[in-house]
C-alpha cells in the first residue's frame, strides 16, 4: 500500500510541474519546473523499486536541467518572464492533441488485461550486478550503439554550432 | 504490491506524454520544443521501467531500453542546442515563428 501511495504522490508531483513548464512566462521557472518534473520521476523509479534506474535519472537530469536553464538565459529575449510575452501558438489544437494523446494512452493503460504483476523485485545489488551482465553480454552491440550515437551527435552537435571562418 | 499499480504507473506517464504534445505544438520558442520533447521522452522512460519492473524484473532487457531512451534525451539536448546555437548567431532569435524560410 505504501509503495502505490509514494508511486501516485510521485506520479501527480511530476504530471503538475509537468505541466507546470508551460503555464509560466518566466524561463527560469519552466527550467525549474522541469528539474522538479525529472526528479520527481526518478522518486517514482526508487518508489518502483529500480534503484539504479532512479539514481542515474537523478543524477542525470540534475545536470542535464542546469545546462538548459544556462541556455535559456543565453537565447531567450526575456528569460525572467517581466515582459509576459506570449510564447504560443495555436493553442486549442496542441491542448486537443494533447487531451487526446494522454486520454487514449490513459484508455490504453486502463482497458487491457495485463499479465499478472510480479511481486518481487531483484534487489538492488543484484539489479546492478545483472544490468551489467546484460550490457556486456546480450545487449552488447545495443550498448555500444548507444555510445556510437553519442559521438556522432556531439559531433554533429559541434559541427552546426562552431563559427565557420571565411577563407 | 497491488495490480493497480501498472495501469497507474502507465496513465502517468500517458499524462506526461499529452502534456508534452502540447508544449511541442503549442511553444513558439525552440528551447521550449525540447522542454515538451524531454517530458514526452519522460512519460515512455515511466511506461518501460513499469513494464520491466511489474512484468518482467527478470529480463534486464526494459533496463536497457530505459538506458537507450535516456541517452536519447542527452543527445536530442546536444542537437538541439547546437541547433539553437547555429540559429542565434544567424538571425538572434531561437522563435520558430521566425524561420518561416525553412519551410518547404
């Protein structure tokens, strides 16, 4: 019982800053928002018992959130949100398309008949232990994809941003 | 441990999914894109440890997927910015509104 109580306090915590994001003018605020949103996923991946799942999302998104903040102040007009400037556009379809993307997958989540659920979790050391032994295994290639795209975009990523010199 | 808790753990992330539809469609800022692609990529990252958790917690393969999606995110933030980057010195703005030239 007190795993589904922590799993829907996390769960709403992150579904309100969520939305959160886009209900403030002000980008610094919207970053927060989404630091709060992200960590409070990774609570929800501690309270569903995927120990190392919820560390690295929170880790991850820690940084990951500070960065975006440093770019919003860089690119942003009026980053503090003084102005109330109007960031959107065509706001009734994106809040239909939404309605209807999180009420079909509510109806998805709902309606089937899922397999029975398994009580009981590795622990987390195990996890750890046997995510390893899958990524050096099995899952090997995926993993080394993974890092492969990695290079490629910080190399993509580098290669559109850098000043390009005139001859 | 109860049965409610997949269908719960699936309609928040299908929540989140649905709130980032809406800041993609509706932001006209380009970092505010990538803030509703993030939560969109969010709500699967739920979805996957729900169903690896709930479903299968023998199959390490959901905790790769999970590790994939999450690089995911990273890379769409490099991109993304770089993207960003290129745009601010080119024409001092990142508002989508404002490259109306790329359309095809």
């Amino acid at each position: 019982m007190q795993q589904v109580v922590a799993v829907v306090v996390f769960g709403l915590a992150a579904v309100v800053l969520g939305a959160g994001i886009f209900r403030t003018s002000s980008m610094v605020r919207s970053a927060l928002s989404l630091l709060g949103s992200m960590a409070a996923l990774g609570a929800l991946f501690l309270a569903l018992e995927a120990e190392f799942l919820g560390v690295l999302q929170l880790m991850m998104m820690a940084t990951e959130m500070a960065i975006m903040a440093i770019f919003m102040v860089m690119y942003m007009m009026d980053p503090g949100g003084l102005g109330k400037m109007e960031m959107a556009h065509q706001k009734r379809v994106a809040i239909a398309f939404g309605v209807i993307a999180g009420l079909t997958g509510v109806a998805l989540a709902v309606l089937p008949a899922w397999a029975p659920i398994v009580a009981v979790a590795p622990g987390p050391t195990l996890q750890v232990h046997d995510l390893g032994i899958e990524l050096l295994t099995r899952s090997m290639l995926i993993f080394e994809t993974a890092g492969l795209a990695i290079l490629v975009a910080m190399v993509a990523a580098t290669a559109v941003a850098i000043v390009r010199r005139r001859p | 441990m109860t049965s409610e808790l997949l269908p719960i753990s699936l309609a928040i992330g299908a929540g989140l999914f649905g709130i980032g539809i809406y800041g993609v469609l509706s932001q006209t800022n380009l970092v505010m894109i990538m803030m509703g692609i993030e939560l969109m990529l969010g709500g699967a990252l739920v979805n996957l440890v729900a169903f690896w958790r709930l479903l299968h917690p023998d199959n390490y393969a959901g905790q790769v997927f999970v590790l994939l999606v999450m690089t995911l995110m990273a890379l769409d933030m490099a991109v993304g910015f770089g993207i960003a980057t290129a745009r601010f010195r080119a024409k001092g703005s990142v508002e989508t509104e404002e490259a109306a030239e790329l359309k095809g």
